[in-house]
C-alpha cells in the first residue's frame, strides 16, 4: 500500500489517503442505506419476531456480547459515572507506520469473570442511564453474512438464542424501537465516519501512512503480552492508552 498523502481532496473536501479513503466510501454507502431503511417495515418485524427480555443478562456478558461500544454521548455519561469502566474499544482501526494504533471509540471494561463493570447480580447498576447500544438491544440494522455466507439485514441479534418469541407488542412500542435503532445505527455509522474523516487530516498533517503489517506485528507483539499505545478519538481529540493484557491504562500528555 502506497500511504503517501495526495493532499487531493474528495467530493466531502477531505484529504485523501489510500486505504482509508475505500473505507469511508463503504461507511458513507452504509449509511445510506441505514438512513432509507423504511422505520415502519423494521417496526413490522419487530412486531412479528414479538421478542421478550427474560432478563436472563446473558446480554452483559461475554457469552453472548464481545463488547458495550459506545456513542460519544454515551461515553460522556459514563465519564461523569465512572472513568474506570472505560476502555478503548477492541479491534481498533488503524495503525500508523510507527505502531501507534487508531481507535473509533470506547468500550466498557469487561470485568475478569467476563461481565459488564456495571452487572451487579443479576441488575445493571447503571439502569437508568442506560447506554445506547443497551437500551436497543437485541434489535439491530446491519447487513451482515448468515451462516451459509449470504449477506442480508438482520435485525434482531441472537435470534432464538435468548428470550422469548411470538409476544404481543403495541404498534406504538414497535414503532418507538424501530425508530431508537434506527438512530443508534445512524450515529454508529456518522461517529465511525468521523474518526475517518479526522485520520484523514491527521495523518496528511502528521505525514502518517496507514501499515496493514505494522498493525498486524503490534497485535501479535501485544497478544504475546507487550505494551502498546492506542489513541481514542473522543469529541474531535485523540485520547492516548497504554495497553497490556486485559489492562489499559490512560496515557500521558496529548497526540
Ligand atoms: S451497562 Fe448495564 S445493561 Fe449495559 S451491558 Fe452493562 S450491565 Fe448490561
Ligand atoms: S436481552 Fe436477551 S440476553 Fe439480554 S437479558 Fe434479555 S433475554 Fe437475556
């Protein structure tokens, strides 16, 4: 991969950067896409599946969720609740040619038996100031691969896996979910494309390149136990981690 910045600019006005910029065409489509799925036909479903909560909270740990992502506005909450329970979120995005890796978001810490920070027995401590990703929960709108490798919507995570079926739900509750799912995928898609847009400048500016093997060597250097260093974006600032094991710390100074 050639990362040498072309200081061109697309039809947005940012800056072009190979690699990145094939991924921001793929986000802004999704986007799209999300954005015209008709809210009445997903409402539609919902009321068909008739999905129950048993409250079972299999949902809040890692048997059934990797991780919590979190919108910027959720992140915010949990910064005036409890800075602990964040974390950069897994898989990060991008890693510069230097091995300083590039990541969308937060995640919550996963606590070492493989719950939530905020599970407490069978009740999330934090119920009502409950994330986005958690009030929607199990109801999604991604395109994603099934089992036998066909790509279609899916709606509705872990289907037949957990709750209930065939429940009666009011119109107007199907709509309201249907609408809460839209938005969050909406502004999962637009924070994503965000971080995109702003690696973009910051690496022209920074003279960064985007190096599929040094991210590849960090990961494996980090899963045999070394230290690295991940910068978060969060409100339009890079956020700097150090990493090590299942620890992360913050970082020193700014990027
Ligand atoms: S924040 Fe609460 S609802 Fe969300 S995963 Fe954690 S315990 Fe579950
Ligand atoms: S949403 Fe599903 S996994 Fe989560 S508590 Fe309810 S039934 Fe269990």
């Amino acid at each position: 991969m050639n990362g040498k910045a072309t200081g061109d600019g697309d039809r947005q006005g940012n800056r072009i950067i190979p690699g990145i910029n094939a991924r921001l065409t793929a986000l802004r489509s999704d986007l799209f896409s999300v954005s015209d799925y008709s809210a009445d036909k997903l409402a539609e479903i919902i009321r068909d599946v008739g999905f129950a909560c048993d409250c079972c909270t299999k949902c809040c740990t890692k048997e059934f969720n990797d991780h919590v992502f979190l919108l910027d506005n959720d992140t915010a909450v949990i910064k005036g609740i409890a800075t602990e329970a964040l974390v950069p979120a897994p898989y990060f995005e991008l890693c510069d040619q230097n091995g300083q890796f590039y990541d969308s978001g937060y995640a919550l810490r996963t606590l070492p038996d493989g719950s939530c920070f905020f599970l407490g027995g069978t009740r999330c401590r934090i119920y009502n100031s409950r994330l986005s990703i958690c009030r929607i929960y199990p109801y999604m709108l991604h395109r994603e691969p099934d089992d036998d490798g066909i790509v279609d919507w899916r709606q509705v995570s872990g289907l037949n896996k957990h709750g209930s079926y065939h429940n009666e739900i009011p119109v107007i509750e199907c709509l309201a979910i249907a609408q809460e799912t839209k938005e969050f995928e909406i502004a999962f898609l637009e924070q994503t494309i965000r971080f995109y847009e702003f690696l973009c400048g910051y690496f022209a500016d920074n003279r960064l390149r985007h190096v599929r093997k040094v991210y590849d060597d960090r990961m494996r250097a980090f899963r045999k136990g070394e230290e690295i260093e991940v910068a978060v974006l969060y409100n339009g600032r890079l956020e700097p981690w150090r990493m090590r094991g299942d620890g992360a710390v913050p970082g020193n100074g700014t990027l």
